[in-house]
C-alpha cells in the first residue's frame, strides 16, 4: 500500500451484517490524532437508539459522534450515521440528513453516502466495504473509484457475511483488501 498518501481527508466505512465486531476492533487501535474524518455508514433498523454512540466511545481514541442535519464534519472524529437517515455532504465542512426513498432496502444507505462522498473529496478519501448481505455499497465503490478515490474491501474469506465484500471484489478494481486485524494499521500510517 501507498503510505506516502498524506492528502486523505476523509475515510467512510460501509458495514451491515457482520461488520460491528471489525468496527471495535478498529476503533480500539486507532491512533488518537488523525488527520482526517472517519464515518460509519451501518445498517440499524429504523427504531433503534443512539446506544451505537454510546459502545463505539467506550473503545474509540476519537470522539464519536452521531450525525444531526447541517452538522459539521471535522477531522480526528468518528461520525455515525443515524438509524433511518441518509447522510449526504453539503461539502467538506456539512453534512445533511435525508429520508428519501431506501436504497438496497436501507436507509442509511451505504451507496449513497459513498456516492455523495466522492462527488465532495474526489481523490481525498477512502471508501472502505466491510461484511454484510446485500449488494449496497458495491455501487458507491465503483463511483469513488471513478472519482480517483481509494477502495478498500474486507476481505470476504474473514466476513462473517461474505456477500457484500465477495460481490464488490468481482465488480471493482479495488485497492487494497484488508483483514479485520489490519485495518487500523493501514488507517493509521495514512
């Protein structure tokens, strides 16, 4: 991997069934001064609560914080996105929250905040696909990687749901293939 890449500034994260084991056992070997955002895009059930928040800041270096509309994205934090929303960049500095229609039967969905993403930071950022069992995600990859950005896929032999990771791999021209255990380290040498 390519760690002389010093201009990411953002990295966002697609999981589903699966995904929140890699996630804790990211957060707890992060470093605790990045240089950039990190946001959690995982598939909840419309009515759950805010206790994601509140488990991820008991592992996490960073601050973890659950997106509201019109907040602002800054870096060293860990953004979730809410249970029933979409989150869309207004720029690098906004974030917006959408109810519209679900995409691959989520909302949030894991495409349209990569999509969003890359039409924003381009180059900047890093799309990284984790466990789960749909198709959502495999698209926003494919347009990151259009727009010049990283792709990163879990690798599906480690993914308690291999679907989502084993399908972006037959589709995309990806960057790196991770392991659960390894991607804090590749995050934290960018």
């Amino acid at each position: 991997m390519d760690t002389t890449r010093t201009n990411i500034e953002l990295i966002v994260i697609g999981g589903s069934a699966g995904s929140l084991q890699v996630i804790l056992e990211m957060i707890k070997k992060l470093n605790e001064n990045l240089n950039f955002a990190i946001l959690l895009v995982v598939h909840r059930k419309a009515n759950s609560t805010n206790i994601l928040q509140t488990l991820l800041q008991q592992f996490s270096p960073m601050e973890v914080v659950e997106i509201e509309d019109k907040a602002e994205i800054v870096k060293n934090k860990l953004y979730i996105t809410p249970a029933d929303y979409h989150v869309l960049f207004e720029d690098k500095k906004t974030l917006s929250l959408d109810s519209s229609e679900k995409m691959n039967y989520s909302r949030p969905s894991i495409d349209v905040t990569f999509k969003s993403a890359a039409e924003i930071y381009g180059e900047n950022m890093i799309g990284v696909l984790l466990s789960g069992a749909n198709a959502d995600g495999v698209e926003g990859l494919c347009y990151i990687k259009r727009n010049k950005g990283k792709v990163w896929i879990q690798d599906p032999e480690t993914a308690e749901v291999n679907y989502m990771p084993k399908h972006a791999m037959d589709e995309i021209d990806y960057d790196l293939i991770i392991k659960p255990n390894n991607l804090a380290n590749f995050i934290n040498q960018l």
